[in-house]
C-alpha cells in the first residue's frame, strides 16, 4: 500500500474567525487532505475540527507578548522538525519550512509604511521610540528573517509584487528565488449575484438608496479610515448626491463618532460592527475604499473585485497590483492624500462609470480564483516533493511531535 505523503504546517491559531491569511489556510489545509496528503496542523489553538487533519497543540509562555512569539516559534519548529514529515510549510511564525508563504507580508516593511498613520511628528517619534523599544517587534523581525539565514533557502512564495520587492530589499533575497501567487477568492461565493441582498442590507442599516461606500477592518487607523472620513467631508461639499459610509469591523468607534462631528460628517456614517456574511455587504454598496497603510495582500479588496465592486487602494495593499488604473478602480500613492481620495471618489458618483467598472472587476477577479491559486500553489510543493514519501528523509517517521 502506498504510504501518504506527510505534509506538517505550524500556525499561531488555527481559526476561520481570526482573518484572511488564517481562512485562506484553512482551505489549503482542506485542499491538500483532498489530495491524499496526511496533514498536520501545530497550533497554539484552534477552533476547526476535521478528521481530515492531524492537530497538535503547542504550548507557549503566554506572557509577555514577546515570549509567547518566541515559545511558539522554537517549540513548533523543533515538534515539527521532529515529526519528519515529507513536507513543511511556514507562514512566518516558525524558523525554517520547505515552502515559506508568509501571509503577513515582511515585517520591517510593516514597521516604517504603518508609522505614517501618525502625521503629527512628535506623536509619529513616541510612537516610534516605543516600537523601537518593544521586545515584540525586535522577536517578531527576528522569527520572520530565521528561515532566511539557513545554508539552502526554502521555496519561497509572496503572495504579491509588494511583498516580493519587500523580501528583496530586506532579506537581500535574489529576485528568481521568489515565486508570485497572489492569494485566491471564492469567485462563486463573492459574485454579482449578493446584489439580490441590496434591498434587505440598505433596510437593516436605513441606508435607502443613498451612494454607499463600504470599509472594512479590524484596524480602523491602519486602513485609513480617518483619512476617509476627511476625503468624504471634503467631498459632502462639492456633491449634492446623498451617500453613506458603511464601516464593518470590530474596534473602537468613538474616535470616530468625534472625528466625524467635529468634521460634519455624523448623519453619514454606519457601523455595522462585524458579520459573517460580508458577502451581503458587497452586495449592498456601490464602492469598496481601502486606503490601508499596509495590506500584504488584501483579500477584502479581492472578494470586492469578485462582487463586481469598484475598489479603491493604496500602493501599500499588495493587492493593489492586480488592479489596472481607471479600469477596475484606482491606487493612490499615499494613503494620507484626502484630496485625491476624494477625486477619486467622486468619479465613481457617476452611474455609467460605476457600472463599466463593476464588468471590468468581476472579469478580473475571475483570473484569481481560489482554483488557480491551488493549481500555482501545488505546482511549488510538486517542486520539492519526495518520490518516496518519508523514506526519502531518511526513514520512517519518528512520530507526529508536540510540545
């Protein structure tokens, strides 16, 4: 009987509930068990149970945060290379992996690009000095570059141009060992069809058929919702067409609410806190902004694009890279720019525009489907793949790890 192939990934927390970079392995998890792999999961936790996947918990020093980074890293690291398995996959938060996907982006490039959040320069320099300062950030650099410095480089995938420029220029990393895959979406779940929930969304949220710009995030600052808030104010006064801000996501709202009275913007925006079905969302708005100060890949913009969603980026969202200038949406250079935020904006108020843009999101959207991912993603594992699983690493394997 042939023996599967033994295929080990460590990962912090193992959930659908915690972002996209954790919802996107959990179906390459699924995908890889279909195949016929046996998968094995190392986790601090995880909320998914499936008899298709091997878990195994990982214990970590769970105070200071740093600590618990660092404990996470070496145990799961040292379980899974105790394992021998066939093939490994890491995702930034382990020392060294077959394949390295981090989800993340790079760490460093995160470090400057989201201090520019902060335009006042003396709040910028405390901000500054107490990353400098934090043991966190200098682990969380140190973790991410590990895989870097071993004698033979892993399979490395980015998972967008920016985070390919960003590896070459941190890590010195040479261009040809770096492959592109950018992440996939379920064009079947996000798809011009969610419109059909227009009526039921604008109904719950008293939006009417008001212009609605949707934002989602868990991190209001980072994704610039500030400086949209500002773009919109300057906006409310050009245009004589009523709109609505609708802001999905969990964190805190009252600066906000200050923000937005102080700037004359408070009948104008919504929160509807968090949802497990945002494709209802997409289908509801007419504009997706997302002027984020750093995205490694974006998938929010991706499930907009396969909704049929006019998206609006920064060049500091690697997803910004799929999208053409003026077709599918727009990139600004500066997340901070209201002024050409709000140009921007403005152009999609027109109804023909909007609509010519929506064909042209869901077109592209089609050629980043979660199967193509899969296909790309898979061609890379192929590249390292023993021809006889476990044996070929010197023997059978010596057990499944944990710490």
């Amino acid at each position: 009987m042939e023996k599967k192939i033994r295929f080990a990934i460590g990962i912090q927390n193992f959930s659908q509930k915690k972002g996209g970079a954790e919802r996107y392995l959990i179906d390459l998890c699924y995908r890889i068990a279909n195949e016929g792999y046996e998968v094995h999961v190392y986790a601090e936790q995880w909320q998914v149970e499936d008899s298709r996947i091997h878990f195994h918990r990982v214990r970590t020093v769970s105070f200071p945060k740093s600590l618990r980074l660092f404990s996470f890293a070496v145990r799961a690291t040292r379980a899974i290379r105790d394992g021998n398995y066939d093939l490994t996959f890491g995702v930034g938060n382990t020392l060294e992996a077959d394949v390295l996907q981090p989800h993340g982006g790079v760490h460093w490039a995160w470090f400057w690009r989201s201090l520019r959040v902060y335009d006042h320069p003396l709040i910028w320099f405390i901000r500054f000095l107490g990353r400098i300062l934090s043991a966190k950030q200098w682990v969380s650099g140190w973790i991410e570059n590990s895989p870097y410095r071993k004698g033979k480089l892993p399979e490395i995938v980015a998972i967008s141009e920016m985070v390919k420029r960003d590896m070459i220029h941190w890590y010195r990393i040479p261009e040809d060992r770096v492959t592109v895959i950018y992440n996939g979406v379920d064009i079947d779940h996000f798809h011009p069809k969610n419109r059909q929930y227009r009526e039921e969304i604008r109904k719950r949220h008293g939006i009417g058929e008001a212009f609605t710009f949707l934002f989602i995030s868990n991190n209001f600052r980072m994704k610039g919702l500030g400086f949209l808030m500002k773009a919109l104010a300057g906006l409310k006064k050009k245009t004589s067409v009523p709109f609505r801000l609708l802001i999905l996501g969990r964190d805190q709202q009252e600066p906000y609410h200050s923000l937005a009275s102080r700037i004359g913007l408070s009948r104008e925006i919504l929160f509807a806190g968090s949802t497990d079905e945002p494709e209802k969302y997409y289908g509801a708005a007419d504009l997706l902004v997302h002027p984020s100060f750093y995205d490694a890949c974006s998938l929010t913009v991706l499930e907009a694009l396969a909704s049929g969603l006019p998206v609006i980026t920064t060049s500091t969202n690697g997803a910004s890279g799929v999208i053409h200038q003026g077709r599918e949406g727009y990139v600004l250079s500066d997340p901070r720019d209201e002024q050409g935020l709000g140009e921007k904006i403005s152009l999609f108020l027109d109804p023909n525009r909007r609509a010519q843009a929506s064909v042209a999101a869901r077109t592209l959207a089609e050629q980043y489907s979660t199967e193509k991912n899969w296909r790309e993603m898979r061609a890379v594992f192929e590249k390292i793949m023993p021809l006889t699983p476990s044996l070929s690493r010197g023997g059978e394997g010596k057990g499944e790890g944990g710490s």
